[in-house]
C-alpha cells in the first residue's frame, strides 16, 4: 500500500516548456488535490477533483491544467512553464467528505528558469 | 473569508522543555481542524484532526486541543527527533473538501 505517489521528484525546466505532473493513489479515495507550497506562503490549492469525471479550480489555478485520468490518478499540467511557477507541489488524496482526512504525496520540486 | 494563522513562525527547544504552537482560525462552518507534521524535503505527514470545541487528542509527546477560535499543539518533554515544521489546516463550508493552511511553525529541538 503505497498511499500516494508523485512523478518526477525534481525537474528542471526552461522558460516556456511544457510538463506534467503525475500522481496516483491506492487508496480508493474519491477526491484528489493539487497544492503548491512557497516559501512564506504555506501549502495553496491549485485545483481538485471531487469525484472521476469532475475538476475545480482553487485558489491559485492561473497557469495550469488539470485531468483526473480515472479514480486513481490526477495530472497537472504546465502548458508554458513561467519562473513564478517555481515551487513544490504536492498532490493529496481523500474519500471526499467534509471531515475526512487529506494524505499527501511526496511532492515534485519544480524549478523554471 | 476562511483563513488560518500560526504563531510563532519559528521556535527554538532545549530537549525536554515543553512548550504550545498555536493555530487561530477564522472560518465558516467548521468541519475539522488538522494538524500535519512536515520534515524538510517531505509531504506534510498527519497528526491529529479535531471536530468541536473541547475535543482534545494525545499521540506520544504531542497533545492538540481546539477551542471556537484556536488550537494548540502542545509538545511535552520535546526530542531533537520531534524537530519539523508543523502545520495547522481546516476545512469549512465555503472551500468545499479542500483545505485552508497556516504558513506553519518550525520548531527546533537542540539536546
């Protein structure tokens, strides 16, 4: 039971590429979540998935794209990669009720230059 | 609009010298306050999560308890082994099943 997984762990792109973030979990959890931490501004929701099939924007969804491929895995996507996209991101997972906890991945540290 | 605050950011221990982090909370409709330990490098990892006014949880040297407005964590008798930042989360009526956090505090444990 790996719980939930991330791929790349680090990558480093140039200004203008485009990449996906990858996440899975084996929890047959309902919802999933895309956050983004930075230094001094804590963890920040980008978009999330409350069920297959459905997407939502969250607080800061400028820039990206997303797809719950089906109920294991949720993809982000950088369409033209900025410096202000720099961060770790972390992908979490839930059954999708109100008081239910979140379980977090690992986490991708992306740098753009 | 939901928001949630952490103080101190940062503190520094000596082992055994306990002490509280404190998380206050502004947010409609409180359906769970969360706390997560993150090491550096790491995914924030769960601690606790809290439901009413009252409630209190204990896990080894770590005691959270949640009034209408603030939660604290309590750290008894710290060990260099509990040096992380912690975070504090909630979810409530408007965000939907995401959740709001704190910026965290760090916390160092010197023996």
């Amino acid at each position: 039971n790996a719980g939930v997984t991330q791929t790349p762990k680090f990558q480093v792109l140039k200004t203008g590429q485009s990449m996906t973030l990858q996440c899975a979990q084996d929890m047959n959890h309902n919802s999933m979540y895309w956050y983004r931490q930075d230094p001094g501004m804590g963890l920040r929701l980008i978009y999330y998935s409350a069920s297959e099939g459905t997407t939502d924007k969250g607080e800061v969804p400028n820039g990206y794209n997303v797809s719950r491929l089906n109920k294991r895995e949720f993809s982000l996507r950088l369409e033209s990669a900025a410096p202000s996209q720099t961060s770790v991101y972390f992908c979490a997972s839930d059954r999708g009720i109100y008081t239910d906890t979140q379980y977090f991945g690992p986490g991708t540290r992306l740098t753009v230059l | 609009e939901d928001q949630v605050t952490q103080s101190p950011e940062a503190l520094r221990l000596q082992e055994g010298e306990s002490s509280s982090l404190n998380c206050s909370y502004t947010v409609s409709g409180l359906r769970g306050l969360f706390w997560y330990r993150q090491d550096p490098g790491k995914g924030p990892e769960f601690l606790f999560t809290l439901y009413s006014a009252g409630e209190e949880k204990e896990k080894e040297r770590l005691k959270a308890t949640l009034t209408k407005k603030e939660s604290f964590l309590h750290i008894t008798a710290p060990k260099p082994e509990d040096s992380a930042t912690y975070l504090c989360a909630v979810k409530g009526d408007q965000a939907g099943t995401a959740l709001i956090f704190g910026k965290g505090t760090t916390l160092s444990v010197s023996s």
